[in-house]
C-alpha cells in the first residue's frame, strides 16, 4: 500500500511490533463513584482481541489504582520504549475507567483516589520521540461529563488563558461518548460492556478496516440499544450510545495488514 496515504505497520519489514497498553480501574475511593465490576472483563477482553491482530499486550490488573500509580505506569511504559530495540509500528492505549469533562483541561480520567485531565496523563509517553510519526490510537470508555457542565460562550476564558492540551498528531481518540455525555457500563462482573462488546467484535469481523470504518461499524451496531438507567431520585432515562472519533491522524490506518490474514 502506498506509503504516502497509509500509515506502515508492517512488521515484516525488520525488527518492529504492534503495542498494546490495556488499563482499566474498577474501584474507587470516592463515595459518590460506583464501582466497575465489570472492569476487567472488558480490559481481557481487549487484550484477547488486540493478541489476535497481532499485538503484545501490556496491561495492568490491579483493581485499585492512584493517579500517582498511573502516572508511574505511563513513564514506566515510556521507559520502555525508549530502551526497546523493536521499533513500534502502532501503540493502542485502551483506559476504562470513570471520566468527566473539565471546562479548560477537557476530558477527565478519574483514577481511584482523584482524577487528571486525560491528555495530562498520557502526554509524557505520546511525546516520546520513539513515537514521532506512529499512529496512535487511544481508547477511552468512560463518561466525559454532562451537558450541564458547559460554560456560557460569553464566559469562557481566552484561548490565552487556556490550559487544554490538544490532541497530538498522528493520535486518534476513540470514546465511547461524546464531551459532555456519559457513557453506560453494566454492573454485572460477568457481562461485557456494549462499547466493548462491539468495539472486539467489528475488530475480528474485519480485521484489516480502516479505523474510520471501526467506528462506524461500532456506531451501526449501537444504534438501536438505548440501555435505561434507573437513578436514584426515581429519573428514569433510556441513554443513545453515541462512540465518536476525534482524530489527527495524518493517514489512513488499518490495525492489521490483509497480508497477514494468510499468516
């Protein structure tokens, strides 16, 4: 495939790999954030699923996890890279977690004892110089806040007091909901989520998809599951899934060459 509209992840070519970071917090010091008992089951799942398009995943069991923690895992997983001969074609990081929206630092992640900003988090290992030109795709299933927590246009501060970070180049966000929306997790510790379940499932239907056909894929197969949630002042709402993209990617990209579905 021509180099100048798709993004090389052919690891015939020397000594390359395709890289998975997999982390997912199910519980939570906080008394006003539920646990995720279902947590783990969607992160092995993940993992399972990236092994069969030939990634190595790295993932991270523990069920409680600081930010302090987290912090430390991403400059570990930095520390790696940068002494790891095998250049890296592709880096998955998939997070699930609680989450929110903050007005001037975005989407949040919230880990089990606070939470930070996503792109706070993540900016240390995507600002690697390994990864200059690697795309990297990051998977978000949590909930970026609600509609209420936007700010009147005639009271957001300038852009020159902002401290968002942006999304860097050649990183695609994958969230299973749009900024100021929740996403839905089931409360079962056996049960998959549907973003999960659906996100796994287009992946192993079609291994070699552009991404941007993941997810209207993944879009497609939510479209007519409207889960209800029943809150605890009696509201009664059937939420939309609605997974976006947001990407600065550069090129096309496909997480598995179709040479390799011959492999």
């Amino acid at each position: 495939m021509d180099n100048e509209y798709w993004y090389d992840i052919d690891m015939r070519k020397g000594n390359s790999i395709k890289r998975l970071l997999a982390i997912s917090i199910g519980e939570f010091r906080s008394d006003t954030l539920s646990t995720l008992p279902s947590a783990a089951i969607d992160r092995e799942r993940v993992v399972r699923t990236f092994s069969k398009l030939n990634f190595r995943p790295t993932q991270e069991k523990a069920g409680i996890l600081t930010k302090s923690d987290g912090r430390k895992l991403i400059m570990k997983f930095r520390e790696k890279f940068a002494k790891d001969k095998a250049k890296t074609k592709v880096l998955v990081i998939y997070l699930k977690s609680h989450g929110g929206l903050h007005h001037t630092r975005g989407t949040m992640i919230h880990f089990s004892d606070e939470a930070i900003a996503l792109w706070d988090l993540l900016d240390p290992l995507l600002q690697l110089e390994q990864l200059e030109g690697v795309p990297k795709m990051i998977i978000f299933e949590a909930c970026r806040g609600e509609m209420s927590q936007f700010i009147p246009a005639g009271n957001s501060l300038p852009f020159s007091q902002s401290t968002v970070l942006h999304r860097r180049m050649d990183t695609i966000l994958f969230a299973a909901s749009p900024e100021a929306e929740k996403s839905f997790t089931p409360v079962a510790n056996e049960e998959v989520s549907p973003f999960t379940e659906s996100l796994c499932r287009s992946l192993l239907e079609d291994k070699s998809q552009d991404v941007f056909d993941l997810g209207i894929n993944i879009n497609k197969q939510l479209k007519h599951f409207f889960p209800t949630v029943y809150y605890e002042d009696g509201t009664v709402i059937a939420h939309k899934l609605a997974p976006v993209m947001e990407s600065c990617l550069t090129k096309h990209l496909r997480l598995l060459l179709p040479a390799e579905l011959d492999d």
